[in-house]
C-alpha cells in the first residue's frame, strides 16, 4: 500500500492537489493510504519550499504547483 | 504565543518561486553570498534554500530545487562549489553569481563591508529582473 501525503495548509490549491491525486489514484487502482499534511513545521522535514506538494512513499514528486491527471497517475505509477 | 504562518501556494500572487543559495564557504566572498541571499529573502525576491542538502544528495530536497522556476546561486569565487552541486544533482534551471567577477578579492580574515555586500546585492536583483 503506497502512503500519499498532500502537503499544504490547506487553501484552494491544496485541496485541489488533494482532489486531483485522489481521482489519479482510483483511476490506477492502487490500494493507498492519502495523508494531509497542513502543519508548517512538518511541511518543512520534508524539505520543500512551496506548496502545495506530492509525496509517495515519504519521497516528494512535485512541489509548488498541480499536475493535470495524467502527471499525477505517472507519478503514482 | 501563535506563530502566524502563510501558505507558500502563491495563490493570489503570480511570484514566480525562486530559491536563492549562497555557497557558505569560509572566506569573505561566501559571507557576502550568504548576506545577499539572505537580503533577497528578507525582500521577498527569493527564498534562501540549503545548499548542503543540495549537496548532501537529499532526493526531497533535489525536487524542491527542480520544481522552482529558478535558482539564483550565489558562488563566492571560481571554485564554483555551488555550480558543481547543481551540476552533480542534475538541476539546471540555474543562473550562477559568481561574486569574484564583481570585482571583490577573495580573502580570509578580512571583514566584509556593507559596500561589497551592496554590490552583489544590485547584481542579484539585476538578475533576478531579467533571468
């Protein structure tokens, strides 16, 4: 089971981010587990700079922006 | 007490994300590196981001450098350890400052001034306008 962790506090873009990895991951049909991280300080352990973010598995995919669908299910793959 | 924090989406702002590094060597031109990238920051031109991790290999931290429009980094002189980082972790969207070709002596010892920290500081918003 693949761990997904949304990174951002949580605004617009986030939720999106959220949103659009979640529809990613159905459509795959992978068993996962999506996390929300909204907290600032553990934002940071993960050593991004911009929000919103994907990570997979405690590895960051993409920071700072939203992948259309397709980017996303390569980056869950 | 609350520590106010704000959401890094760029929401409302169309800022481009641009991380700033200096290249935290020991000698005078690595502390005007330092001075400026921190100064960038302050203005709000910039992030100033870890170079170690950079170099350290840190996968996170390699995407976070990948997925900014650019980095601005600062390298105090023609050793270009900054550079050679960028270059070993395969991130090239990149403008390199090299504080030596401003005209400022590499030295250790030798206490920078405000003036040489202003010099670079011009060169890297000149950049940052047109890069």
């Amino acid at each position: 089971m693949k761990t997904i962790q949304i990174l951002g506090t949580g605004c617009a873009k986030c939720q999106k981010l959220a949103q659009q990895t979640t529809a990613a991951a159905d459509a795959l049909g992978i068993e996962y587990r999506l996390e929300k991280v909204t907290q600032i300080d553990q934002i940071m352990k993960f050593g991004v700079m911009f929000t919103p973010a994907l990570a997979v598995d405690g590895v960051v995919k993409v920071s700072g922006k939203v992948p259309d669908l397709d980017t996303i299910k390569a980056l869950l793959s | 007490m609350t520590q106010q924090t704000s959401c890094s989406c760029g929401e409302t702002a169309s800022k481009r994300k641009v991380l700033v590094y200096a290249c935290s060597g020991a000698a005078n031109v690595a502390e005007i590196a330092d001075r400026v990238a921190r100064q960038l920051t302050a203005e709000g031109l910039g992030q100033m981001f870890c170079l170690a991790g950079l170099g350290a290999g840190i996968a996170n931290m390699i995407q976070t450098a990948r997925d900014a429009d650019l980095n601005l980094v600062l390298d105090g002189c023609p050793l270009d350890c900054a550079r050679l980082i960028f270059q070993n972790a395969g991130v090239s969207n990149v403008h390199i400052i090299r504080v030596t070709d401003l005209g400022i002596a590499k030295a250790k010892g030798v206490p920078v001034t405000d003036q040489q920290v202003q010099i670079v500081l011009d060169a890297a918003r000149q950049a940052l306008a047109t890069a």
